[in-house]
C-alpha cells in the first residue's frame, strides 16, 4: 500500500483540474434536464433551476467544502460520516452513495446512446444498449492510468462542450418569441404532482459535489483545493442549467415535446443543421466527460472500505504504477453494465431518494464534528490529516447559522421521501417494497462484511477508526 501511496502522490490532480473535475461530475452541461420540463411545466422548472441551489445546492457544497478542508482524507464523505456516528452509520453513508452513483452512472451511458441516435437514427434497442456498454467500459479503462489523465481529459472536453450551449444561449435570445413561465405548472396534473417530478430531476442535477471527496489525497493539497473547486464550480453549475434552458423555451415552442436529447432539436430550429450537430456531439462529450468523473470518485469508495475492514479485502488492491482501485473499477462497470438496462427516468428517481438522504447523513456529519470542535475535542481517526492545512476553510456562520441553512436540505428530503412513497395515486406498495430492498442492502451488507472480515482475523484486529483513519 505504500508504494501504491507514493503513486498516487506523484500523479495529483492540480486545482485547476479539480474545478474542472468537479464541474464535470455535477453538471458537465445541461444534457439531461430535458424531461424536467416537460414532467414539470417550463415555469415550474425555470423556478425549480433557479431557487434549488439556493436551498440545496449551496449548503450541501459549503457543508462538502468545510469538510473537506478540514479533513482532506482518502474516503471523503463516508469518512466524515463514520468519524462523526460510528462504523454503522458511516458504512451506511458509503453504501448509499455508492449505489446511487451506480444508478446515475447507467443513466449517463443511456444518455450517451440517446444523443448517438441523431447520427444513427436506426440504433435499436440492442444497438442502444451496446454503445452505453462500450462507453462504460471506456471510461473505466481511461480510470486505470490515474486522476492526473482524468483530470486534463475532463478540462478539454468541458471547453468543447460550453460551445454549442453558447450557439444556442445566444440565438435563442436573438429569436426570443415565447414566454419561458407559461404555462407555469403542467395543466394535466396537480401542482404536487409536476413539482414532485421536476424536483427529483433537479435533485439530480444539483447534486454530486461530495462525489470526489474520496479522491482527496489525490490532489494538492486538498484543503485549499476543494473549497476553491466548489465555489467556482457552483456559478458555473447554475449559469449551464438555467441560461440554455431559458433560451430554449424563449425561442421555441412545443415544451410538452422535451425529453431526451431535445437540446439536439432546440439547436436545429435556432442554429440548423450545423448547431444541432454540434449539440449532439456535446451530448456525446459530456455524458462520456461526467460518466468517467464520477468513475473516478465512486471507484475508491470500496477501496477505502476495503481498508477499513467493512469491505471484501480484494477491493482495497491498487495498481501499483498508477495507484488506482482496479478491482474497484471492474466491478462498478460490471454493475453499469446491468444497470444500463433501465431507462434514463427510472435511474434519475431511484438516485434523488437515495441520494437525498445519504445528503442528511453528510450535513448531520458536519454539525456534529463542528461541535465536536468547538469542545476541543479531535473527532477519532482523523490523526494529523485534521486541520492540516493550518487555516482550513470554515463556513462564516455559528451552529445555529449552519442549522438554518441545512434545514431546507432536511426539508427538502422529508418532502421527496414522502412523495416518493405516497404519490397522488395513493400508497405506492411497489415502491415501498423497492425501497426497503435498497435501504436493507445497506445493514445486511455490514453485517456480512464485518462477519467476513472476523472469519479472515479470529483475534479480532479489525482496525478500528483510529488506525484506519489517520492517513
């Protein structure tokens, strides 16, 4: 492990890289919030991409800011968690997250094969399925040579990509005929119903700014790296969603038309032939850019799970030259592999209520080792990684300020946990029963790992949090 260490250590990603990186596994374009407005209506969803950061976006990216500032630990997020609640709990956060960045990973490739459609209209379904299967294995094979190659990738491709959003941005304004907010809400269903279904979408597009938390000893130096990536990374986030969107409804007609790949159609009746080509080559671009980030960040997740005993040890093995998790790789593109079978819509539902309370874990992380802090007590495991940048960054706001500006977060959560369950049709059964399949993955899991972990170590030095922890 040490010299895999040293690896990695001479292959970081620089700062620059990072704001890149962590643009590219949030947003990396608007490709994919098409359906949000056709679910929702284009003044619903115009509202719900302009006030959502404020309300989620912003306080989960300065709670993953602070944290990772102080802490700056190879795990990132399900480190925190565990610091601040236990094995238990941590594990839990982990195994959350990392499933929903398996379900948001097939819904990059599925949309990878949509927008392949405008060159290929003839694809066909097995057709369709093999691209997104020859995408996740690219990306993942490109994972194998380290974060430094990801990194310059995901800077080229994102400039490649701001192009055609700039075409289209520009000549819808110049073709403004429309009124963007109405309809407001979708007339056919209730307001509950339209705001639910555009919210969940949203979720999934503000969401992601813990994904690479994990990689932090991968960067230089990461305290000062990470706040830095995230608050450039957050305008550039909100301005890519909202000003092509808007644009898009100004100049056309037809919101009830938007779905996959619709910024293709848009590009067409704006720009013609020309921008619409190179519309459907960004979709391309940026599902293959966002796809082999968020690679990056969900591949060491098992591996520091792995090093912490709550994981099958064959996980924690890194290539030596590059230090990167491949057996970790491997098996997440297996698990894409399967999931690409689902439809864009049924990974993007399944990733918000997951992802949404693996968010209140990570807030909840915060508010307890800033107390913990505030005591002068140093949260178990971190060791000297705590507060190694000297002045780490720090959330200008008290407890209770922190408590205030989460409390949307929480809200926010209540709201789709319940919506997701007892939809306007009444108690959803089957989703009740998917759903407690997902979260009893997570303590079945632990137990059969912990179980494994004995079996391998009778006299019990599983590594606790100190040990494990104080890289």
């Amino acid at each position: 492990m040490q010299a895999a260490a040293a690896g990695r250590a001479i292959r970081r990603a620089t700062t620059f890289q990072l704001v890149f990186l962590t643009y590219s596994v949030v947003c990396s374009g608007a490709y994919g919030l098409e359906q949000m407005v056709s679910a929702a209506g284009p003044g619903l969803a115009l509202t719900l991409l302009l006030v959502l950061p404020v309300l989620w976006g912003i306080p989960i990216s300065l709670a993953c800011a602070e944290l990772s500032s102080h802490y700056p630990v190879e795990g990132g997020y399900y480190r925190w968690v565990r610091a601040a609640f236990g094995d238990f709990i941590g594990y839990q956060a982990g195994w959350l997250v990392w499933l929903a960045n398996l379900m948001t990973n097939a819904a990059f490739a599925v949309l990878f094969a949509s927008y392949l459609r405008y060159f290929i209209p003839d694809l066909g379904t097995t057709g369709h399925y093999l691209v997104a299967l020859m995408l996740i294995w690219g990306t993942t094979l490109l994972n194998c040579f380290g974060i430094r190659l990801v990194g310059t990738t995901a800077v080229v491709l994102t400039c490649l990509i701001f192009l055609p959003f700039l075409g289209l941005t520009a000549g819808g304004f110049l073709q403004w005929t429309h009124a963007p907010f109405v309809p407001f809400a979708h007339p056919d269903k209730t307001l509950a119903a339209a705001f639910t279904e555009g919210l969940l979408i949203a979720l999934w597009l503000y969401g992601g700014y813990e994904k690479l938390t994990p990689n932090a000893e991968e960067v230089e130096n990461p305290s000062r790296a990470f706040p830095i990536a995230l608050a450039i990374a957050m305008p550039m986030v909100i301005g890519s969603y909202l000003l092509p969107t808007f644009a898009g409804l100004v100049a056309c007609d037809g919101w009830r038309d938007w779905g996959e790949a619709h910024f293709t159609v848009l590009a067409g009746q704006v720009g013609g032939a020309p921008l619409a080509a190179a519309m459907s080559i960004g979709g391309l671009l940026s599902n293959t850019c966002i796809l082999m980030v968020t690679i990056l960040g969900q591949s060491r997740l098992p591996m520091v799970l792995a090093q912490d005993r709550l994981f099958p040890r064959l996980f924690a093995r890194v290539d030596l030259k590059f230090g990167t998790p491949t057996p970790s790789l491997v098996a997440g593109a297996l698990a894409l592999s399967l999931l690409a079978f689902l439809p864009f819509a049924a990974l993007a539902g399944l990733f918000s209520l997951v992802q949404v309370l693996a968010y209140v874990l990570i807030c909840a992380a915060l508010l307890r080792l800033r107390r913990q802090r505030a005591r002068g007590q140093a949260p178990a495991g971190f060791g000297s990684a705590a507060g190694a940048a000297g002045r780490p960054f720090r959330v200008p706001l008290g407890l209770p300020g922190m408590v205030a500006i989460l409390l949307p977060v929480f809200a926010l959560t209540t709201f789709v946990v319940v919506r997701q369950l007892w939809p306007d049709e009444g108690l959803d059964l089957k989703a009740i029963a998917t759903d407690l399949l997902v979260f009893a993955s997570g303590p079945l899991t632990y137990v059969l790992f912990r179980w494994h972990a004995r079996r391998g170590d009778p006299e019990g030095n599983l590594g606790g949090r100190e040990s494990s922890l104080g890289v």
